[in-house]
C-alpha cells in the first residue's frame, strides 16, 4: 500500500513536473512572439516616421525648385523705354515698375531732363535702381552729323546724367539704330534691340501687348517709349503676362555683360 501511495506521491509529482515544463515552455514560447510583435509595432512606427520625414524633405525640394525657378533659372528679357523722362507718363511707369519690382532701362534724350520735373524723375530712376543711358541730346540721326557734332550730342547728356546721379553712364542707344562710322568708344556700349514693340506707331495698348507677348523670347531687348499713355499701360500688362510665362525682367547690361 505504502509503494503504491508512494507510486502515487510519486506520479503526482511528475505530473506537476510535467505541467511545470510545460508551463515553462510555454513562457519560452511566447516570448519571442510578443517580443517579434513589440518590434514589428515598433518598427511600424519608425517607417511611419521615416515616410514623414521623405514627406517633408521631397516638399522642401520642391518648395526650393520653385523658389528657385523664381530666380537666376527663369528665362530673362529686358524692357528698354527711349525719348523720356516724359513729365506725364514717365512717373506712372515707374509707380507701376516699382509695385512689381521690376526693374528697367531707359535711355534719356538729355534735353527732356531739362524740362520741369525731369531732374527728379533722373533722380527717382537711378535711387529705385533702373538703368540709365543716353539717347542723345536733341534725339538727332547721329549718322547725318560730323564725328565732332555726334560726340557733342552724347557728351552733353553724358555730363547731365551725370550731374543728377553722380555716376557715368556707360550705354548709348543711338536713336534710329544709327551712327556715324567711328564714333564707337572703347568705354561706350551702344545697344539695340531685338523685339520692336512699334508702340509709337499703333499707340494702340492691346495690339501692343499682342505684339510683344508674340514675338518675344528669352534674351530679347523690347524696345518702347516711354512718352505715351498706351505704352505705359501696355508695358505692366506685358510685365504681368510674361511674368505668368515665367520671364524674369533684368536691366539691358545684364543681358550684354553677364
């Protein structure tokens, strides 16, 4: 009886043995699944925070392409007016320069800056950082005058441009396109153009701004005036159509030197 109440003790404890293992094993068991399963969460949640992060990074890209493209990459055209300071129209242009930040070229017929108002508007020019060049003195055809009578015509609104701004102007847009064969200085760069905006012909502000949004592309120098009520119109609706198209607006001399 003893034996078998000792066989007996004796199966119960390995049963409770039995199930300890068991237990055990089960423990061991599970351990790496949920430990796998915090990972998994865990790494989840850093591929979450690293998708974020791709997010963020491809979106501060692309802010910086666009700022970018906003800058030295666009496309660049100069506006150039000629035959002013107009005392009328000329501080309407500027106002409407100034509000888009645009900055232009105007060559200056030396004796409308002695007309009332001329001097300021010189002035006003070159304080909001628009180029100045010389268009002659009397607006003449420097082709059909001696070397010495040319040299006078420039020099003369040279010295007045000087005066006003305190600085040399190095540019000269001889009017008509036209001078004398010589009279080229080494120190002097005489510009043309390359889109006519023919604004002193039609005086018509749509046909204008057709004719100048058509015809113009990257590089080019628009030629127009401004001494006339349609021009100045016509130029800020050309500066906010191309603008749209991604043109940016520079000074003549950084189309020529840079």
């Amino acid at each position: 009886m003893a034996k078998n109440r000792r066989g007996e003790i004796s199966g119960a404890g390995e049963i409770r043995r039995w199930m300890q293992a068991l237990a055990l094993t089960a423990v061991l068991m599970a351990y790496p699944v949920s430990a796998l399963w915090e990972r998994e969460e865990a790494g989840a949640e850093v591929q979450e925070e690293v998708q974020a992060e791709v997010r963020e990074e491809i979106q501060t890209e692309a802010q910086e392409e666009a700022q970018e493209g906003t800058s030295g990459v666009r496309p660049r055209v100069a506006l150039t007016f000629d035959d002013g300071p107009s005392p009328e129209y000329t501080p309407l242009l500027l106002d409407g320069l100034r509000e888009r930040e645009v900055r232009a070229s105007f060559f200056v017929i030396g004796s409308n800056i002695e007309k009332e108002g001329g001097e300021e508007i010189i002035r006003r020019m070159h304080e909001e950082g628009h180029l100045i060049g010389n268009h002659t003195w009397h607006h003449v055809d420097l082709s059909g005058l001696s070397t010495e009578d040319a040299w006078r015509e420039l020099e003369m609104t040279d010295s007045r441009i000087r005066e006003i701004t305190g600085e040399e102007t190095d540019l000269v847009r001889p009017p008509f396109g036209e001078f004398p064969q010589g009279l080229e200085e080494p120190d002097k760069l005489y510009v043309k153009w390359t889109v006519d905006s023919r604004d002193w012909v039609t005086k018509d502000t749509q046909e204008i701004v057709r004719k100048v949004v058509t015809d113009t592309e990257e590089n080019d120098i628009i030629l127009m005036h401004d001494c006339y009520g349609t021009s100045v119109e016509a130029a800020l609706q050309i500066i906010d159509i191309l603008s749209e198209r991604g043109y940016e607006f520079v000074t003549v001399d950084r189309l020529l030197l840079d």
